[in-house]
C-alpha cells in the first residue's frame, strides 16, 4: 500500500468513528445530554460524566481530544476525569 492510501484509510476510519460516538451521543436522553454538557460540578454530573468518557474511550478508542470535541469540554477536563 501506499503511504497515500494508508492515510486517507486511517482519516476514514477516524471519521467513521467519531460518527459512530456521535450517534451514540445521540441516543442518551436529553435529561442526561443537559447533565453532561453543564458546567455544574455537582457529583452527580460529574459521575455521568465520567461513565461516558470511559465509555467513549473504550468502546470507541477516541484520544482525549475527540472526547473533548464531542461532549464540548477541554481534553484536559477529559484527561482528569479519566484518572
């Protein structure tokens, strides 16, 4: 293969999978959508939180900054709440 070929590849599959978590993002009910994208800080929120990284980076391999992105927070706040 091509070096050419291998990096459109691996862009396809980047984007396929980020669709991928898009659509399950979309699947969450809205109570939880609006939990995950609050600012609040309260345990509760953050739990929610936490279980959808994880969730995110195991089922769909994302690094920390496709995390970020898609829940619209900073990869640093993913980082933490992954530790």
């Amino acid at each position: 293969m091509s070096e050419e070929f291998k990096e459109l590849t691996q862009e396809l599959v980047q984007k396929d999978t980020l669709l991928q978590a898009q659509l399950f993002m979309e699947q969450l009910p809205s109570e939880t959508l609006e939990k995950i994208y609050s600012k609040s800080r309260k345990k509760e929120y953050v739990k929610i939180r936490r279980e959808l990284i994880k969730t995110l980076r195991e089922q769909f391999e994302l690094s920390t900054i496709s995390i970020g992105k898609i829940i619209k927070k900073d990869h640093s706040t993913i980082s933490h709440l992954l530790h």
